[in-house]
C-alpha cells in the first residue's frame, strides 16, 4: 500500500517554485514517491485554510516511514530552504492517507 498527503499551497513564485519541484525529484523518486495529481487553482469557493490556495496536489510514497524519511532527508532540507522557502506563503495538508 502506498501512503498519499492531498496539499494545498500559496505559491507566490512559480519560476523558483518550479526549480524547488525539479531539484527535489531525484530524491522524491528515491523514497519510491511521486505526484498522483498537480493543480493551481484559479477560485476557491471554500476554505477553512488561513492562506490563499492557489495549487493543490497529492504526493505519495511507498509508505508513511518513506515519507517521513524524504522530508527528513538533509538533501531534502537544503532544497526546502533554497527554492521552497522562498516561493511559498502558506502550506496547508488537507490529510493524509494508505491508498
């Protein structure tokens, strides 16, 4: 069974945010992960988030301790910091689950 997280964020710099994607999908791709579906988001009708939303998207892994390894990861954390960081407002997950 696979472990999948539906996400919502405030993307306020595609460009960079693009790069976040690109650098980070080698190790994504490591941790047996990927992206089940990608959105941006043009109107949102209701939200209980304290941010705009404008993408949304389901990540998964091959498990939940694959996921906390990944988000875990140093490599990880440096390009959190680096691209992540500054092309993103908000993060809201709307839940988590096995699939």
């Amino acid at each position: 069974m696979t472990y999948e997280m539906m996400v919502g964020l405030t993307v306020t710099d595609d460009d960079l945010y693009q790069q976040y994607r690109a650098a980070m999908a080698p190790l994504l791709a490591a941790h047996d992960g990927g992206f089940r579906c990608d959105f941006t988001v043009a109107k949102v009708l209701k939200s209980a988030s304290e941010h705009p939303i404008n993408r949304v998207f389901a990540i998964y892994f091959g498990s939940k301790a694959q996921m906390d390894a990944f988000f875990a990861h140093p490599d990880y954390l440096a390009i959190k910091a680096k691209f992540f960081a500054r092309s993103v407002a908000g993060t809201t997950i709307f839940g988590g689950y096995e699939r």
